[in-house]
C-alpha cells in the first residue's frame, strides 16, 4: 500500500478573497426564502443546537421529503447519498482566533485517520467571525451552485454552517454544528452559507494541494432555498 504524501498545513485565520481560487465569479443576487412545510419523516426534537437534515425535491421547495435532528439518521441518509456525516468527540474548547496548531493538536488522530484512509494533501483551518470586514463578499462566494474536482471535507469545530447539496433530482440541506464532519463527493453541485454573522472554525482537507477551487454551475437554483439565520 502506497504511503500517503505528508500534507502540508496552512493557517488561514482570516479568511480573504485570494483564497477562494474560481474560474467562474459571476454571483447572483440573493435572498432569503423559507421552504414550505409540508412534511413526511420528522423527528425533530427541541434542542436548537442540533445538526438537522431537510431534503426537498430540486423544483418544489414547499414539499419537504424528509427532516431529521437524529444524527444517526441523518447519517445514514447522507451515506445512501454517498455522503460521509461523523460526529467526532473531543473536550477541546476552541472558539474563532484560536491558534492552527491548537486546532490541529486536538483533533490529530481524527486528522491521521483521514489523511490514511483517503491521502489527503493539504489540511487547513478556517476561522471567521461577524467582525471581519469582508464577511459579505465571503459569505457570496459560497452560495452560487458549484463543484470541486476532489472532496471537500470539512470539520466544524466551532460555531455552524448549511451545506445544500444537489444530488440528482433532490436538494440535501445539512445543518453541521459543532462536532460535525461532512465530506461532499467531488463533483457533487453544491452551495455553502455561513450565515449573515459567520462565527465558526473549521478544518479542511483536501485530496488538490492548491485548496477550495470552485466549478461554477452557472445555475440559480440556490437562490430558491434556505438560508442560514444567524
């Protein structure tokens, strides 16, 4: 078996445009619209801090198919999908500014597994708060449809961010929160909101040393669904 490249480690405490490599910036104007209710399959529970699961079909955001705060079924839906959802345990208490290597160290053997099972190249760490000046312009790039030519594995260690994956004739919309591992399948079309007051650290890891480059869609079907509030 052949050993895996030792990834290279990149801080990136704030983010900044120059970071996001596209070849397709054309955004379009968003909004906010809220999904019908119509519903089968719900099991949500009371909690507000719980990852949450909605699948809607691609053309009817008012029929809602399936809804889940269960992380176990959450889970497993995403895997019919194809999509790896874990929820990895620590104590660390990390929150936005904290050190790369504080965050690594806490989730090394996580990181190893990963870099093992999937040789990934390069493994970085996000972290953005409502204060940063460009947290508009950022929170745009992420929210037009598109795709990557690899897995884009990201790990929330703090705070909370909605993924809204386009698989086949369904929209997969996935509430991370702390705790939360999500791998998106490359070439799967998707959009990602931190919200209007990002507050969040994630790691990142990557099978393309050069990092998040994003495929364009050129498709507004993102502007027709929801939004993370926060």
């Amino acid at each position: 078996m052949r050993t895996p490249p030792k990834p290279r480690f990149i801080m990136r405490q704030s983010l900044t445009r120059k970071d996001f490599r596209t070849r397709h910036q054309k955004l379009r104007p968003l909004r906010y619209r809220q999904s019908g209710q119509n519903s089968v399959d719900m099991d949500f529970g009371e909690k507000e801090t719980m990852s949450s699961l909605k699948i809607y079909p691609e053309r009817d955001t008012t029929q809602l198919l399936f809804a889940s705060d269960n992380h176990g079924h959450i889970a497993e839906k995403l895997n019919e999908a194809g999509v790896r959802f874990e929820k990895w345990q620590t104590e660390a208490e990390l929150a936005p500014g904290a050190a790369q290597e504080d965050v690594i160290a806490a989730y090394q053997s996580d990181i190893d597994r990963l870099i093992s099972e999937e040789g990934y190249q390069t493994v970085d760490v996000v972290s953005l708060d409502s204060s940063n000046p460009k947290k508009d312009e950022l929170r745009k790039i992420f929210l037009s449809e598109h795709r990557h030519s690899e897995d884009e594995v990201r790990f929330f260690v703090a705070g909370e961010g909605l993924f809204s994956l386009h698989i086949e004739d369904k929209v997969y919309e996935v509430l991370c929160r702390q705790g939360d591992l999500i791998s998106v399948p490359a070439n799967t079309p998707h959009w990602f909101d931190m919200g209007p007051n990002p507050n969040f650290i994630a790691i990142r890891l990557f099978n393309n040393p050069e990092g998040w480059v994003a495929n364009y869609s050129g498709d507004t079907i993102a502007d027709r669904f929801n939004r993370l509030e926060n």
